[in-house]
C-alpha cells in the first residue's frame, strides 16, 4: 500500500476533514469525536494526515517546540485506521514528524511525548526509527530527571491535576483523553510487561500514560 503523507497547518482543517477524521475513530477506545478534533484544531499547530487509495489511513495533530529550552515534537489527539497495515501509517506519520523536527532543530536530540491508553501505542517510538531511554519501561526506576520531564509533558498537555509522577499516570477528568490512538496488527505480541505500565490507568474516567523518548540527532540528521 502506498503511502501519501502530508503536513500542515491546523488552521487550515477544513470541517469536511475533521468529519473523515472523526469516521476513522469509531472503532477505537479512546472515545475520539468530532466535538472532541474540532477543539484540536484550534488547540495543535500541525497536523499529519496519511492518505491512500483508500482515503485517510491515520492523522496526528503535533507541534514542534521548546519545552525548557529542549526541542520537542509534542504528539496530541492520533489515531490510526484499523487495518492490516497501520503499524506503516504509523511509521509513515512518525517519519514525517521526526523529518520536520530534524529542520526546526538540527544537530538537536529532540524529545518525542504523546499520551497512551494501550500499550501498543509504544509502537510509535520504534514504528519508523528506534528512539533512546523511552519512559515509563518495563524494570526501569525512572530518575528524577525522568519524573520531571514527565511532570512538565503533564502540565503542557494540560492533565497535571493529581497526575502521579512515578507512574506517569494522568487520573483524567471524567471526559475522554486527547491520545495516540493506536491498536498493534497483533495484539497478542503486546510484551504483557508494557501492559503492566497500564494496570493504573483508568481510561473509562479519562486516564492516560505520559510516554516519551529521544530521537538522537546522529539519527535525526539522516533524515535531513
């Protein structure tokens, strides 16, 4: 299957759009709608659409910023279409961000951070290159720099109200999360330990995990 990508400004989202975005979470547990994209267009300042001859195969809204000074590729509302082929749409959509991230800031490590509610959706930190010391993980005591990065992804994507720093767990607001949408070709081949991460997620109440990772710019730079 051919995979046609392209990036854009969310401003420019047309309403027909956000419906076909909106037809392609139906299936998916995260509760995604179109009152729900529509806010995100206003919120994101980029989104990644990835397109065949079937029509529109996946979408992440994202932006690319400096958090602290650290450049970073911020991923918010994603989801991906469940068919045989999405771990490519997957790794098509990274790829994308992770080019663009390499102009805006290169010979820069870049942090990678979304928000998850299934483990499959780690996927999309190896999907299209391999990123370094993704956290949470299963049998790593996460440093003190760790739970501060996730403490600062919390609070820009706005969930740091009784967010738990050890377990990256966001407790939620009774409404849906703005996640990585994302189900593995094989759940079966999920590692039952990155499961594990989940255990304290309540989804039905909005939960969600912070996850991130870094795109070294030795790797980056390839891509330029």
């Amino acid at each position: 299957m051919a995979i046609d990508v392209d990036t854009k400004d969310c401003t420019s989202l047309s309403d027909a759009e956000l419906a076909e975005l909106a037809d392609i979470c139906t299936d998916g547990p995260a509760q995604i709608d179109i009152g729900m994209l529509s806010k995100q267009r206003e919120e994101w300042v980029l989104i990644t659409q990835a397109r065949s001859g079937d029509g529109l195969q996946g979408f992440s809204f994202c932006t690319l910023e400096r958090i602290g000074g650290t450049p970073s590729v911020l991923i918010g509302v994603a989801s991906v279409k469940r068919t045989a082929e999405r771990h490519d749409v997957l790794a098509a959509i990274m790829g994308d961000q992770l080019r663009r991230a390499v102009l805006a800031f290169p010979d820069e490590d870049v942090l990678v951070g979304t928000r998850l509610v299934d483990p499959a959706g780690f996927e999309a930190f190896t999907a299209f290159t391999e990123l370094h010391d993704i956290v949470p993980r299963p049998g790593h005591k996460a440093t003190g720099e760790e739970r501060a990065w996730g403490r600062r992804l919390a609070k820009r994507f706005g969930v740091d109200a009784g967010y738990r720093d050890r377990e990256f767990v966001a407790e939620g607001d009774g409404f849906p999360s703005c996640v990585l949408d994302y189900e593995s070709v094989d759940p079966a081949a999920v590692d039952p330990d990155v499961g594990g991460l989940f255990d304290g997620v309540d989804i039905a109440h909005g939960g969600c995990l912070i996850a991130f990772g870094w795109a070294m710019a030795e790797d980056l730079a390839t891509l330029a």
